[in-house]
C-alpha cells in the first residue's frame, strides 16, 4: 500500500476511540502497525493486534501513546484494555534510543524515563496546530457543562475566563456568540489588548481578586494555582467553577470545597465530548508529524534525543 508512512513500523499503546481513528489512518498511509492496549478491533491488513506490548515496541520506527499518556504509577491511559498496561522498565527497555514517542501530555515520570533510555519524546497537546483545533471541541464541552450545572442561561451570565491562550480566546469567542458578558483575566499585555479589541473586559491576575466576585462561572484554562482561597473567598456563594488545566488544575479545590463553591476538573474534554472529531485532529497531524520526526528530528529536538516538542 502506498503512502506517505509506507514500510514504517509503529507501535500504538493503550488509548482510547480517538487513537482507534487514528489507527485506520495510519494504516490508509500505508504503515504496519502493531497495537497493544486498544481493545478489540477488527482485523485489518498491515495491522498486528495483540496483548505483548513489548513485541510491538521492539523495532518499531515510531511509538504512538494515548493523548492523557503515562501517569505517575506509570499506567498507560487504556480504557478499551481489559488488563492494566504499563510503562514499566521492562517494557521501556525494548525501545531504542532515539526512537520518537508521540504522546498528547507527558507527565514527569514518561519524561524521566524518556531521558533514561533517551527517546525523542514529542509533546503533541503543546503543538499550536493541535491546541487550537483541540480547543474547539474543549470549547464545546466546557459549555456543555456549564449548561448542565448552571441554574441560569449562559445568555445573559458572567462568565470570567482565565487565561486568553488558544483554548481561552476560542471559549470566550463563542461564550461571547450565545450572548454571555465576557470577562478575561491573563498577565500578558498583549492578550489583554487582544481582548479588549474583541470588546472584552480584560484584567491582570493581580486583579483578580477584585473582581472575581462579579462572576456567575469561572473558565480557568491556566496550569498552575491561580484560584487561591484568598481569590475563592471573593467569589459568589452560587458560582460554578469549571477548570479546563491539566490535573491538577489551577484551583484550590480543598478552599473550594471548605468554601462551599461548585468546582469541577474538566481536562481533556475532547476525547470525551467528541471523540471522533478529536481522532480526526490525531488523524491530521501525525501522518505528517512522523515523517518530520524520521527525517528531520533535530528540527523538532534541538538536537536532544528526550526534548519535547512544543
């Protein structure tokens, strides 16, 4: 079969429906793809589906882990599995060095032991390409809940949105298309400019404070602690709180449950929301991330055999 990953051994590991239509693209560019981890599947030419992941990892050009990728205990993200599959050493040591492993988050202990065996680990969620085509389905969700948990229309509410990168700025636009008064907290100048061109109320992070109280939900998309209990202190006692980071989040959610504020962690809301649209955005981006990765990989690592791409 032709292609442009024609003759290219990959190894899948875990995921979920996303990788699944991932898997079928890979296999229309011609790929051989041994897979572990992904549940049944129906046979198909050029694919391998088995249970030992360190037969499919053993020679393999390219390994593919789930977007949510390894936690700390070294489980690999693999809900259609029937048993646990991890990323132990044994595993870990059947993939040369040098070999590019593709995940959506890396969490420290895959980048640990990226650096150990000296993989080219590559960062996809990081990509400008990939947040911003996640960020609509990531936008949809959040106001999927925020429509379930709210007793109000989001018409009309006051929606605060923390952070103004590519998912904040794709939320606020379409939060500010269903009629919702806009407000944006980021410490960058320029995005507070860009926010206010939008018509968008926009304030610093040392702000927040003193005007947190005027929300009826919060969108917070950065990574690190910004909801403090000083700042949840302020806050309406009916607000909803709707964390969009990276677990865990940028929200003290023990202050939030002392305090009594709804708060919920949302991460990853594409591969729940609309899986197949997210399998579409893996299917688009890494035909072409791979071959990058096999022809030009110091043009994505600086030259270092574990950086991550972003």
């Amino acid at each position: 079969m032709g292609g442009m990953l024609a003759g290219t051994t990959v190894a899948m590991l875990g995921g979920d429906a996303r990788e699944v239509i991932l898997l079928e693209e890979l296999l229309n560019q011609g790929a051989r793809v041994r897979v572990a981890g992904l549940g049944e599947l129906p046979p198909r030419e050029g694919c391998t589906i088995g249970a030992d992941a360190g037969a499919a990892v053993r020679g393999a050009a390219v390994i593919i882990l789930p977007v949510p990728g390894v936690n700390a205990q070294g489980m690999i993200h693999a809900p259609r599995s029937r048993e646990p599959l991890f990323l132990d050493p044994e595993l870990a040591g059947n993939i040369t060095a040098g070999t590019p492993v593709l995940v959506g988050v890396a969490q420290e202990y895959l980048k640990e032991t990226a650096a150990r065996h000296g993989w080219l680990l590559v960062e996809t969620a990081a990509m400008d390409e990939m947040a911003i085509l996640n960020s609509i389905p990531t936008a949809e969700g959040a106001m999927m809940l925020a429509m379930q948990e709210l007793p109000i229309t989001l018409h009309g509410a006051a929606a605060f949105i923390l952070g103004l990168g590519r998912t904040g700025f794709t939320l606020a636009r379409i939060l500010a298309g269903v009629g919702a008064g806009v407000t944006v907290i980021d410490r960058g100048a320029a995005d507070r400019a860009r926010a206010y061109a939008e018509g968008w109320p926009a304030f610093s992070f040392a702000e927040l404070a003193a005007h947190i109280g005027a929300a009826d939900v919060i969108f917070n998309t950065v990574p690190a602690l910004v909801l403090t209990p000083a700042v949840l202190a302020r806050t309406r006692a009916e607000v909803l709180i709707i964390d969009l980071a990276s677990a865990p989040g940028g929200t003290d959610f023990a202050a939030a449950t002392a305090l009594q504020r709804r708060a919920m962690l949302a991460p990853g809301l594409p591969g729940k929301v609309a899986p197949r649209t997210a399998g579409r955005i893996l299917a688009r981006i890494y035909p072409h991330l791979i071959v990058k990765c096999l022809e030009r990989p110091s043009a994505l690592s600086g030259g270092a055999p574990n950086a991550v791409a972003g």
